[in-house]
C-alpha cells in the first residue's frame, strides 16, 4: 500500500501551450514515482522536460512545482533541484572527475571524495580510471558519465532524456536497473522520456502517452 | 636630406611608390586574379584619408584647440564603433550595440586619459602630437579586438548552444554556463596583440617605431614609446573587450535564465 505522500503531484500541469508543439489540457505528475514519457520522435515528449526543466517557458497555461507556479520560482533554484539530462550528453571539457564534479560544482553543492565518485561509475558500469580524458569516450560510456553526474547531484527531481538510447540491450537493463534503484533509494521522482514501450512498462510505475503535442494515455503500471 | 637630418621624399619618390603598385596591378591581372579594383579603390581612399588627415595635424598643431582635440576624438569613436558594427557578420540588435559603443568608448577613453596622464605625463596631455596618435593606436587596435570578440561570442552562442542548455540543466547560471564562450571570445580579441608582441623586434619592426627612426628619432626614444604604446594597447584592447563579453553574454539569456533563440537576440530589434 502507497503512503499518502506517494500520491502528491511533484508537477501539474493546467492548460500548458507551446508553440505548435505541445498542448496539455490537464496534468500531474506524482512525486516519488517513476514516470514515463512515450511517444514517437516530435510528439513533444523532449519539449515536456524542457518546460518542466523551465528551459522554456509556456506560451500560456501554467505549470505547478508543488503547489507553486514555475514563474513564482526562481529558474536556478529549481534546475538544482529538478535536475535534467539531454538526449544527447554534453561532455564538458577535462577529465571524468571533472565531468563527475561537475553538476555540483555548477550548484555550488559539497564536492565528494573520489571513492564516492568510483563508487558512483561503478553504479553506471563505467570501467574507467577518473583521470582519463571524458572526450575519448565512446556514445554510450558518454551516456553512462552523464547519468553518473546526475546521479551524484542526488536531485529531488531527474528529468531523463532517453536515458538509455546510447546503450546496448544488456547495458540498458543493467544501468537502467541501478539508476531506478539508486533513485527510489534517495525518494526520488524520476521522469524519462523513452520512445520504447517495452522499456516504460519495464520501469515506470505511470505511463504517460503523448501524440502531436498532446496526451492520449496516463496509465498506472503495476509491474512490481 | 633636410636640416634636420630627415630624408623627405619628394614627389616623384612617392609617384614611384604608386608606380609599384601599377606593376603589382599588371601581374594580378595577368595571373586573372580578378582584384584589381579594390587595390585600386583601397589605393586612391587610403592616399585620400591620409592627406585629409595630415592637414588636419598641419591645424591642429599649429592652432592647439581643446574642444578641436575632443571632437575630433569623438569622430574617431564614432567613426570606430560604426566600422565595428560593420565587421560583425550578423545584424546587430540595439542592446548589443549599445554594448559594443560603452565598451570601445569607455575602454579606451580609461586607458588613454591614463596613458596620457601617467606614462607620457600631466604637461603634455592635451598636446595634439601626442593625443591623437595615441588615441588613434588605442582605438584602432581596440576596434579590431573588439570586432573578433563579438564575432566569437555570437558564433559560440550559436554553435555551443547545446553545451550552455547542458550546463543550465545542471543548475548553472548564465554566467557560469557561458564562462569558457567568454573566454575564448576574450582570446580570440587580444591573440592579434600577443602575437604582434611576440614578433616585435624579432620578425619586423613595428610601425610606430619605424616612422620615429626614419624621422630621425633615436632609436632608444624609439624603443621606449613603442613598449609603452604596445602596453597601452595591450591594456586598452583587454579593457575595452572585458567591459563587453561581461555584459554582452547576458543579452543572450532572458529573464528566467533560458537562453534564447538566435533570431531573438542578435538579429531582433
């Protein structure tokens, strides 16, 4: 049975427009769950995050982060706390420590010792020393770095964007397993946008389906 | 050879000076390297601007006036800030312009009242013969470091926009997302400079300094302004560039801290 706390929304949604992309007459999103995103490529899903994100800001309708209006918060409070990763990662330049550290050193968070941070690509499967140079790093050991940066933030909120699309069947169920236990660990909300199915219903507990811009499903799924 | 030691070059040297580039004309026409009117036109505006300008000294030196001397340094801002809205690639929008114009002005208005107050000295500061060469050099390099600048800073804005949305997702402010576009937009305006510094001595000799020793200057005074002036450069081109990419960046973001769209920024009036 799910705590009372279980079932507060982290977002609403409430007559969000923009542009011609995305149109979404009601929306909330609960807190502590995994959410999933599914649709085909442009149906809005990647905008979605980036509204929630407040990358970008609606053209009209307004969007709730626990009761309070994104406009009533400030922009860097809320990234540092509703946390998103691109589809494609950006690698920054220097070494993977440096890339590890930072997310926290952008928000001006506590830096942790480098065994947290072995600890932590190990948690991706990253076999990797942290000295090396993040740039030489294939597609999918990229993907691996930037969920190990986020995971490290320990947001309240992740916003993923296809966190797996870089990753191989058998590195996908690994690294998406441990990022789901890692999450519901801390009492994270994760949200991630995927175009599989099979991958949603694997590891969302709500399944949010978006058409042209606009929702067609929210199902519950009670895999577990 | 004059009284002074000087040789002046009579009319028929300088005729023989336009002659080589007549020679220069005949071999780009015969290669079919089809840029015989712009040596031309460049030519004929550059011997134009010079003798306006040497009459102008001619006055000034001879009828030393404070209010001649400041609008003519007024011009001379102008003159630069419209020429660097020129070199920019893209149209420019108000704000940036209003930028680059308080930057190049302020810039290089610190840096020569100091130049001229400090290192040449109080006496002299409002004397023509010193004022307008060194407002020219400091302006003139300025304008060209400013113009790399903000060609960097609008094209990294552009092509890096997927790095400053990834570092904004992270919690980043604008500032520290756009912080290393900020500084390769400094780089690339002072480079010119450095590596100007860099040969100076060793691969050529320097304008400034080749025209005092021809005009019969020791060598050693020679020497001396043309450290100092390459230090006033140095300083007003970094100032002038510092005052706009820390300003500058910020056009790009809005409000919310969202970086904006191309045609919102630059080009949007």
């Amino acid at each position: 049975m799910e705590s009372p706390d279980n079932e507060k929304p982290v977002f609403t949604l409430k007559e969000v427009k923009f542009n011609d992309i995305l149109y979404i007459k009601e929306l909330a999103i609960t807190e502590k769950k995994t959410t999933a995103i599914v649709g085909k490529s442009g149906s809005g899903k990647t905008t979605l995050l980036k509204l929630l994100n407040k990358l970008i800001s609606p053209d009209s309708g307004t969007i709730y982060y626990r009761d309070t209006p994104l406009e009533a918060i400030d922009s860097i409070t809320l990234r540092r706390e509703v946390v998103m990763m691109p589809q494609t990662p950006v690698i920054f330049e220097g070494d993977i420590r440096e890339n590890l550290l930072i997310g926290l050193k952008f928000s001006e968070k506590e830096l942790p010792s480098d065994d947290r941070l072995m600890n932590m690509l190990q948690v991706v499967g990253l076999d990797k020393k942290l000295d090396e140079p993040a740039h030489q790093l294939s597609g999918g050991e990229k993907q691996r770095l930037a969920l190990a940066r986020v995971m490290l933030m320990e947001p309240s909120v992740w916003l993923l964007d296809e966190p797996s699309s870089a990753l191989d069947k058998d590195t996908e169920d690994e690294v998406m397993q441990k990022i789901m236990d890692f999450g519901k660990r801390n009492g994270s909300t994760i949200i991630f946008v995927t175009h599989s199915i099979p991958m949603a219903e694997k590891y969302a507990e709500e399944i949010i389906e978006i058409e042209n811009g606009e929702i067609v499903s929210i199902k519950q799924n009670h895999h577990e | 050879m004059n009284k002074s030691g000087i040789v002046d070059i009579e009319l028929w040297q300088l005729m023989a000076a336009y002659a080589y580039v007549i020679v220069l004309l005949v071999i780009v026409r015969i290669m079919g390297i089809k840029r015989e009117k712009i040596i031309v036109m460049s030519s004929i505006r550059m011997t134009l601007q010079l003798i306006i300008a040497g009459y102008i000294l001619i006055y000034l030196f001879n009828h030393p006036s404070f209010w001649f001397l400041i609008l003519l340094f007024l011009l001379m801002e102008g003159f630069a800030i419209n020429n660097t809205f020129k070199r920019v690639k893209v149209p420019l929008n108000r704000e940036l312009k209003k930028i680059i114009a308080y930057s190049l002005g302020g810039g290089t208005t610190i840096s020569l009242m100091y130049f001229l107050l400090v290192v040449i000295g109080s006496n002299t500061w409002n004397d023509p013969r010193y004022f307008i060469p060194i407002a020219g050099m400091l302006i003139g390099n300025s304008m060209t470091g400013i113009s790399l600048g903000i060609n960097r800073l609008i094209d990294s804005m552009r092509t890096e926009r997927d790095r400053i949305e990834g570092a904004l997702m992270l919690g980043a402010t604008p500032k520290t997302a756009s912080k290393d576009i900020v500084n390769k937009a400094f780089d690339a305006s002072i480079l010119p400079t450095i590596n100007s510094m860099l040969g100076m001595g060793i691969v050529f000799l320097p304008g400034m300094m080749t025209g005092q020793i021809l005009s019969g200057t020791s060598p050693l005074i020679a020497i001396k302004y043309q450290i100092a002036i390459m230090l006033g450069i140095l300083g007003s081109v970094a100032f002038t560039v510092l005052i706009f990419v820390h300003r500058a960046y910020k056009v790009f973001f809005n409000k919310d801290a969202q970086l904006l769209l191309p045609e919102e920024t630059v080009t949007k009036e």
